[in-house]
C-alpha cells in the first residue's frame, strides 16, 4: 500500500483537502491499512468531557439512547466527534497492525497503547459498544481505530490498572501544562477543582507554587470538599457556581485576601464559565482553558468588554512529556492514585 499523507489527509472525505479534525467525515474502512497507519483494535473508548455530559444530556440520562448517540455520529462523522462541543476524547486499545514505514517505531503488534491523539481525528468502526459507564464517561467497545504517522500515543504502563492509565492520560495534557505554567509565589484559582483533571491541576499547582503561594480550588458544590482537603490539594476552597462570575470574583478574593490571581485554569466541563475565569485575573495574568466547553469568541470578546489585559491559552490536550508527568503524579502520591482507583476504575 503506499504512503498516505502524515498528518491524514488521504483519509478526508468531506471536504476534501481538509485536516482529519475539522473535516466532516473521514474514511473509517479498516479493510485497507496504508503504510504510514497503525491499525488499532480498540478496547475502551473515554469520551471528553463536555462531550460526554452533552450526549448524556440530550440522552435524557437513557444508556440504550447513549449507545444510539455515539454509533450515530461514529457512523456519519467516521470518527467520534460530538457535533455540538466539537471535541472528542481518547482511546485504549491494541497494536493489529504497523504499516511498513512505521517499522522502526518502539513499537510491535499486541502491545497495549493510549491514543495521545483526539478521538475527534481519529478514524474509528464501531461494531459494538459492550457497556457504558456514565460516571467515568467511558465506553467499553469493539471497535478498531487509524493511529496516522503524526499521531502520538503511549504505551501502556505495566505497574498500573490500564482503566487507571487511561483515567489519567484522558486528561494528561491540563497538570503536563500546570507544571510549565506555574511558578513559586503565584497565587492560582482552579475552576472546576473537583473533577478529574481540576484534581491534577491542583496537585501539580501545589508542587510548583512553594511556600508563599496560594491554590484556590473552586467546586460547585461541597461534594468535593472533603477530598481537596484530605489530599492537601489547596489552601482555600471556594463553592460557587462557575457560570456567574461575579459570584466567583467575589469569592476569588476573598480567598486570595483582596488580590486578583495570577493565573486561573479552566476545567469545567459546561459552557458558560468563560467570563468567571477571566474576572478574577490580574492584568498581564494567564487564563488557561483546558475545557473544551469553552467558547474562545467569548473569551475574546468578553475580555475586551471588560478591559482585561491577560493571556489567554488555549488548552491543547499535548505538551511535551504530558504522559510521563501525568503518570508520575499518581506514582508519587498513593493517596491520589487511591482516588483515582476508586472512582475512575471499572
């Protein structure tokens, strides 16, 4: 077979010419693997999280219409990715195939891997999805997947539960980007602290901002609150709702002692909580958006209707080493890889 183009394009079919992640459908038939591909047999699928909540929503909570949804959009899209949010999340699965001009990656047929890349790219055939996990927004499926040349992934730890890796490395891009964010002595407000990735991210702020720095870690409801403060996971918690941002300024300073923070990390799984994470910045601060719930028009807009000067960062899900640093996290910390062993593993 020859060599398709490395970043998927020969795989586009609407529109034509177009890049596997904005395009409209891609070619998802798995009878024909081109040499630069790697075919994936696919274990379990995580959808992001907005994404999840979206379909779960529209689904009225009904797993059967869940099922309908994904295998709806799989089979028109040739990929998952969610019409409404745009995104796509992640999978898990095992090596079937290696085209011949990937031969010299560190990689062979069976061995286990995480996509690093978004489902929202990737081509994917679903034969059957097995079960739904709503609380994890996990799939178990049977399904196989295109990795391209540029798709990145990682192997599977063996030291770990695979459903605990992948639990993780959904999200490994937000802490990967905390840790190149954050500095000792700054003054950091998480958004939406209590889920899996505002549960990383604070753990990493709390590496990194030192001894005279501050985590605020903000929750929606006290659900939450007992786990931030068993795993020390910031210096104020702060219960408001996302979506109002002048409850969450008011509240924001309070916590900080009357100061705006210098940085605020997005991980809020709705839309709506733009504003609420620029408000409370100081001018020339950062505001990091991992959710992909976030409407950067209204971000851009609504920070200049409000006269804010601050940096805005577009939550790419890959930084460089973000499996590595992710990992590591539940590695040095039992009591965080414990959560993350009983909430996020089936």
């Amino acid at each position: 077979m020859a060599l398709g183009n490395k970043y998927g394009t020969h795989r586009v079919i609407d529109p034509v010419g177009a890049l596997p992640q904005t395009a409209n459908k891609v070619n998802n038939d798995m009878s024909v693997v081109w040499d630069n591909e790697i075919l994936i047999d696919v274990i379990a699928l995580n959808i992001d999280s907005a994404s999840f909540t979206q379909i779960e929503e529209e689904a009225g909570g009904d797993v059967e219409k869940i099922k309908a949804k994904v295998l709806e959009i799989v089979g028109s899209r040739g990929k998952q990715q969610n019409p409404v949010t745009g995104s796509g999340g992640m999978l898990i699965g095992r090596v079937a195939k290696i085209g011949s001009a990937l031969k010299d990656r560190d990689l062979k047929v069976g061995d286990k891997i995480a996509s690093l890349v978004s489902l929202s790219l990737t081509p994917l055939k679903i034969n059957k999805i097995l079960k739904v996990h709503p609380d994890i927004d996990r799939l178990e499926v049977d399904a196989q997947a295109i990795l391209f040349e540029s798709g990145i992934y990682a192997k599977l730890p063996t030291d770990m539960d695979e459903g605990l890796a992948l639990a993780a490395l959904d999200v490994a891009g937000a802490p990967a980007q905390v840790a190149k964010l954050v500095k000792p002595g700054m003054s950091v407000l998480v958004l939406g602290a209590g889920g899996k990735s505002g549960v990383l991210c604070c753990y990493e702020a709390m590496k990194r901002v030192g001894p005279t720095g501050r985590v605020i870690a903000n929750i929606h409801s006290d659900r939450s609150r007992k786990v931030l403060e068993e795993l020390n996971l910031c210096h104020e918690i702060v219960v408001a709702d996302a979506t109002k941002p002048l409850e969450i300024l008011e509240r924001t300073l309070i916590a900080n002692k009357g100061r705006e923070v210098d940085l605020c990390i997005n991980c809020v799984n709705i839309q709506g909580t733009e504003m609420a994470s620029i408000l409370p910045v100081r001018d020339d601060g950062t505001v990091y958006f991992f959710s992909m719930a976030t409407s950067f028009t209204r971000a851009a807009l609504g920070a200049e209707g409000i006269g804010k000067d601050v940096n805005m960062i577009i939550g790419n899900g890959y930084t460089k080493d973000h499996a590595e640093i992710t990992l590591w996290e539940l590695r040095e910390n039992p009591k965080l890889r414990k959560l993350f062993e009983e909430q996020y593993v089936k």
